[in-house]
C-alpha cells in the first residue's frame, strides 16, 4: 500500500510549473532533499499555498509518485514571513536553505543541519543587521555537520599554521603551502577555532566585527566549494547585492 508519508520540511525552492502549480524543493530530517509536486499553491485560495512559498517550515502530508512525491495537505508550522519583506534578508535566507541542501543530498537524515538552519532563521529575523556575522557562523558549522570541520591547529609538520588550505581544510606553515593556501589574520583564526568549540546557540550569537566574518566567510566559500563541488546560485545574488 502507498500509504501517506507524513513528514516536516523546510521549502528551499519553489519552482513555477504550468499555470498553476508549483514544484517544490524542499529539505526534510528524515529524507534530505526531496521534491514535491504542489498542485494548485499558485493560487492564493489554495489551502496549501501558505506552504509553498520560499522558506516555509510546514508539517507536509506527501502521496510518493515516482521519485518525486506530490503533495496532499500542508500545515505552516514557521513562515519566517520576516524575512520576506526585505530583499536582502530573503536572499541570505534564500541562500542559507541552499546551502544546507546543498550539504545534505537525497536520501540522507539532516537533523542537524535543519536544527542549524531553523535557528539561523529565526536569528535572522531577529536580527537582520548581524546577516553576515551569521552567514559566517552558518557555514562553519554546516562544514562541521557535514563532517569536514577545519582543523585549525598546527601544520602536520608541527610548525606552527599561518595559512589556510581551502582544499585541504588544515592550516598549513610557509614550507606546505599550497596554490590551495590563503594567509589569514590571527583574528580570523580565534572565529575559525571558536565556531569549533562552540554548541550553536553560541555559534549564532558570537559577535564580532564584520570586516573579520567577512574574511571568514570568503575562505570558507572557497573550502566549501571545494568540498560540495559547487556552491549555491544564491551566493551570487548576495556577492552582488553586496557590491
Ligand atoms: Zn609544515
């Protein structure tokens, strides 16, 4: 029997599809990344349209059609509609959910990474002025619960690291350097080791200047990348509206 899956999800992507519907991507704890064919959200009177939209946190009930699932009924559990009412905010809300899946994939549990991503939500409707503080602080801890956390210690010689390996993920002193190395400030190095040592209340309420979390978070951009393969479309929105 096909019995209804009853199961909670973040939408990371909600696609148009036909004149009516809507294709969704959505990350779930239990199952990753799936995609769920939302019939009839494009209209405003459908019951399930709430749900549908972009970062929407909802208790989905899913009929499995194929490799996609379709949706039966959906219950709003958190819109973060905040986030909504900026460009800005949604774009690196947008861009958080992209990366979490991004990091998690089809078919594997994420219970971390939804409890990291709901919690930078929220902290991102809070407190939009700290968005990239939080980006910096989102992306150190998804490298670790995606299980390739830096190690920031000394280099594998024993001398003291005073670079930064986006491929390896290690520091690394001047004689191991690599065309990988990216020399980074002592600061930098205290948010690096820091994050790592912190539970995620701590990770998303550290404070530090931005100037800092940027350099942070342009060097673990570039770790992740290595790491993922690619990063999401939404790092490029931010870039630019950041220019
Ligand atoms: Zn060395």
């Amino acid at each position: 029997m096909n019995e209804p899956l009853k199961i909670k999800g973040i939408v990371v992507n909600a696609a148009n599809w036909g004149d009516n519907d809507k294709m969704l991507t959505a990350l779930t704890k239990e199952k990753g990344v799936i995609t769920i064919a939302a019939k009839g959200v494009k209209s405003l009177k459908n019951k399930n349209a709430p749900s549908a939209a972009p970062l929407c946190y909802s208790d989905f009930v899913l009929k499995k059609s194929g490799d996609a699932y379709s949706l039966v009924s959906a219950d709003v559990i958190e819109s973060f509609y905040a986030l909504r009412e900026d460009v800005i905010n949604l774009s690196y809300g947008v861009y958080f959910a992209q990366l979490a899946a991004f990091s998690v994939g089809r078919d594997n549990f994420a219970e971390d990474e939804i409890r990291l991503l709901l919690n930078s939500l929220y902290m991102l409707c809070k407190y939009p002025e700290r968005r990239d503080v939080l980006k910096c602080a989102f992306e150190l801890k998804l490298c670790e619960y995606a299980g390739f956390a830096p190690y920031m210690e000394s280099c594998s010689c024993g001398e003291e690291g005073v670079y930064f390996d986006v491929s390896s993920g290690e520091m690394v002193c001047p004689i191991h350097r690599t065309e990988h190395s990216r020399k980074l400030s002592p600061y930098a190095v205290k948010v690096f080791q820091y994050v790592q040592n912190a539970d995620l209340k701590e990770t998303l309420t550290f404070d530090v200047d931005t100037s800092i979390s940027n350099e942070v978070s342009l060097l673990t951009e570039e770790f992740l990348s290595h790491q993922l393969g690619r990063l999401p479309k939404g790092l490029e929105y931010i870039k630019k509206i950041n220019i």
